[in-house]
C-alpha cells in the first residue's frame, strides 16, 4: 500500500513497519511568499506512529473521549468525589480490557506487556490522575504480584486485581527512603512458632509513604520490609499485608496493627488517594512471602536460587522495571498535550505589532518557539532556523540535512554542554544559519523563524532584536 507523507511517498510494509520509497516529491501547496504547505497524509502518519499497537491506542483513545468528563470532574469536584469518580473510572476501563494487557491471559489478561505499555502512555494524554490510579492499581500492585509472586499468590489475587474488584497498594517508598530501597526501615520477622511474618515500622521515618490507593481504597499492600529469619537479616522482601478489612455492616476499615493516614492535598494528581502507612507488629501467614526469588520454609530456612544478596536484590527490582519505561513513555505523552496546546494557542493569539499591519502571532516570538521547540524534538524539524541558533556556538557550523535512499539524513552539531538558553547568541551562530536558510542574513539581524502547520520555515524579514 503506498501512502504520501509530507510530500514523500511511503510503502506500508506491515502493521508496525513505514519505509519510505523515494525522495521527496514536492508539495501541494504554495502561497505567494514562497512557502510550501507539505501534504501530509495523516491516516499514514497516524499508522506510522501508533506502530503495531494501532488497535490498542485507539481503543484507549475512545475511552478517553467518552469519559472525557473526567477533566471537568477534576476542576469541579470535591478531592474525596474526584477520587471516587477516578476509582469508578478505572474500574469501568478495566471492564474494556486496556488496563488488562500485561497480564496472562488465564487470569482474564491480555498476554501483551508491549500493549499494556502503548495502553499506558496512550491513557496519558487524558486525565493524570486516572493515569496513576491505572499505574498504581495493574503496573505497581498487580505487576509486584505477578513479577514477585509464584502461582498461589497469582490464583488468589490476579482475576480479582485485573477487574479492579481487588484494589492494593504497592508500598516501598518510606519517609525516610525514597530511592535507596535498600536501606528500608520496615521489618518483617519470620516466627516459627506460628510459622508467620510480623511486620513492623521500626521508627517514625520508616513509615511508608505516598502510597497510591492507601488513603482510601486499598484492600491489601505488597509491603517492602527487611526480612529477618533467626536473627539474621536478608534484605529486602516483598509481602502481601491486609492493610484494611471489613467491619460488620460491611465497611473497609484499618486492619488490625495497621494504622493510615492520608498524604492530603498534593500539588496535582489529587483524584489519587496517596497515603501514610505504619505497621504495629502486623502478622502475616508465611506464604504471603511473595516467594519468586526467595523463601522461607516452615521450619525457619532461608532459600534462594540467588546466592548474592546484592544480584538477589536487583533482579527483584528489575522485574518491576516495565513501571519505570511506562511513566517514561506516559511523561512524554503528557509533555506531548502541553506543547500541542502551547503551538496551537501560539498560531491563533497575536500580541504587539513588531512588523507590518497585524500584531505578530506569538509563534513568530523566539521566546515562545524556544520552549515549544525543545533539543529532543530538533531532528524533527525541517529548517536549521528552527533550533540551531539555540544550539550552535561560535564555531559549530550549521546543520546539514540531505535526503538519502533510507531517509533523512541530518547532521547535527555536537550538541554544547551549555544549555542553549545560557549560550550568548552569536554572529557566526546567524551566519552558519544564513547557509542553509538564504533568507537569514548574518551580522547583527537574526534571521525569524515560525512555523505554519507541521513544517517550518524561515521567514524573508529579518528582526533586530
Ligand atoms: C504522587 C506520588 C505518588 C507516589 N506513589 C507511590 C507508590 O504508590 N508507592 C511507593 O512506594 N512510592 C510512591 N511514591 C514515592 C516515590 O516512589 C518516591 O518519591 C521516589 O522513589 C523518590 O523518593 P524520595 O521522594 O524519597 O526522593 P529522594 O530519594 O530523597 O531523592 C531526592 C532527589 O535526590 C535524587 N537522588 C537520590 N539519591 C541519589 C543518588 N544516589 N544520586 C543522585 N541523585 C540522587 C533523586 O533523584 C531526587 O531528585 C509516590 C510519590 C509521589 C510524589
């Protein structure tokens, strides 16, 4: 199937697969400036980008635009109905599968860690909140079940977290530690007289802390504490704890040992419920060890198929590394809604006449293209007038860009090792961009760049700034 991309033809090879087939061909469009409005075919583009998991981004992308309403709830609800409205949603979007993915399949799952990734960084272009309630719920809690767990505790709990019916908390982070996991304060000791782990906040820092679901909606926690079995210690373990239960009249409320408090009003994300959490000689049965890389046996015998404690310790935090590639992926998406709005809002609002009859579009500002048009995004655009007097310094040239049989090839400067919005702006700097953008001119005029539709360009009058 043949496709035209931004002038260029391009052949779809396979679902996941875009290879273009020839140079560019030339435009739709020209106005009597000179500039030429590349065609974009945006079905290709789209397939392009959503790469082999085209189905699944679009099934998140319904779900957003029909619970849509989620974003004015976040504006007009009180914080404890927000966080109910975002706890119905996930529970609802789970009901569609896209929250499922990365589970197996004989759990109610879909079998696809790839999917539940594009799932996740999809589901950030909506509601943030949503989004860590997602990450919390199915990445955190029911990805330290199913990466740290063995079968006993995946048949126990997976059907029930898959649904939402079963909502936990994944508790590592403490007040006193937040990045260095090794060095957490809770303690978890094997007694074999009841053959159960006690579990217990050693001193006041070392309560847990920021716990997504734990203020209000969390049933059980996979709790990282110390494990002790006969006096000595073995690092840190994974534990299933019941941090609330049922009362009579049916009610969740604080297990016994287990005393919540909630993080309060946070600076964002607060249709998530974030919470304290100490732990009061809390008794846990023995096979609630999530038990993968370690065990202890009734009789009080530590194993493990991992001698080092060091490697034992780093493989059980490295199963958990697909929570680490999702908020990468989900930050960069959310960064993604932020720039598409500032470009947008920048192509319609004029302010100031600097030049000619109308007042200037506030893209056609430096200052405005400097943070829509970040050093990640450079390679993508299509003039050097779009970054390089940021970037260039006084003796890096220009940029080159030249069409090869595989694509675009660019040349980039090294990029300096001062920021570009530290760097003075320099005469070679618009003069090494006058080469590739003739309408630039060198000296004291710095040549003006904007940007109309997907492409860039460099505009015939100079400004003096
Ligand atoms: C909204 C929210 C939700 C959260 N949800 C959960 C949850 O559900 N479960 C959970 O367990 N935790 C949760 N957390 C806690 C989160 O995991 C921690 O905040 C995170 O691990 C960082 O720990 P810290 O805040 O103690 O920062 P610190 O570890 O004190 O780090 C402070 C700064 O120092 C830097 N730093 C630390 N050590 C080094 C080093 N050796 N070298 C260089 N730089 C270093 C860090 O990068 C950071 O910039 C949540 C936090 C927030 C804000």
């Amino acid at each position: 199937m043949n496709h035209r991309l931004g002038g260029t033809r391009f052949e779809v090879v396979a679902t996941d697969t875009v290879t273009p087939t020839d140079g560019p061909t030339g435009a739709s469009t020209s106005s009597a400036s000179g500039y030429v409005q590349p065609e974009v075919d945006v079905p290709a583009l789209t397939r392009l980008l959503d790469g082999r998991y085209a189905e699944v981004r679009n099934l998140v992308r319904s779900n957003l635009s029909a619970y849509s309403s989620i974003l004015t709830d976040a504006e007009t609800l009180s914080r404890a109905d927000y966080r109910e409205r975002v706890k119905e949603l996930v529970v609802e979007m789970a009901s569609t599968g896209q929250t499922g993915m990365g589970f197996p399949e004989e759990y109610g799952g879909g079998g696809d860690i790839g999917a539940s990734i594009a799932a996740f960084e999809t589901l950030s272009f909506g509601d943030l909140s949503v989004l860590v309630k997602v990450g919390v719920q199915f990445g955190l809690f029911g990805g330290a079940i199913l990466q740290l767990g063995t079968e006993r505790h995946h048949e126990a709990y997976l059907r029930r977290i898959v649904t939402g019916e079963l909502m936990g908390c994944f508790a590592m982070t403490e007040t006193g530690h937040g990045s260095n996991v090794q060095a957490l304060g809770t303690v978890a000791t094997y007694d074999v007289a009841t053959q159960e782990f006690v579990i217990t906040t050693t001193r006041e820092d070392a309560r847990k802390d920021y716990i997504g679901n734990a203020a209000e909606h969390g049933e059980l926690a996979v709790v990282f504490a110390q494990l002790e079995v006969g006096g000595e210690g073995r690092g840190v373990h994974a534990f299933v704890v019941p941090i609330r239960v049922r009362d009579d009249s049916g009610e969740l409320v604080p297990a016994p040992g287990v005393t919540i408090a909630d993080d309060g009003l946070k600076m964002g994300l607060n249709g998530v419920d974030n919470g304290r959490l100490w732990f009061d000689e809390v008794r846990v049965p023995r096979d609630n060890l999530l038990n993968r890389f370690a065990d202890v046996t009734p009789a009080g015998v530590y194993e493990s198929p991992i001698d080092n404690p060091n490697r034992r310790f780093f493989t059980m935090l490295g199963t958990l590394i697909q929570g680490r590639v999702c908020v990468g992926g989900a930050g960069i998406n959310a960064a993604k809604v932020a720039l598409t709005i500032a470009v947008k809002y920048a192509l319609r609002r004029r302010q100031f006449e600097a030049s000619g009859e109308q007042e200037e579009l506030l893209l056609d500002y430096g200052m405005h293209q400097r943070p829509t048009s970040s050093p990640p995004s450079r390679a993508t655009t299509t003039s050097c007038c779009s970054w390089s007097p940021r970037a260039c310094s006084p003796t890096t040239p220009a940029t080159s860009r030249t069409w090869t049989s595989s694509g675009w090839s660019a040349s980039w400067p090294a990029w300096p090792s001062t920021p570009w919005w530290r760097r003075p702006a320099s005469t070679a700097c618009w003069s090494g961009c006058a080469t590739c953008c003739p309408a630039a001119t060198s000296g004291t005029r710095r040549p003006a760049c904007s940007t109309r539709s997907t492409s860039w360009r460099c505009t015939a009058s100079a400004r003096s700034t």
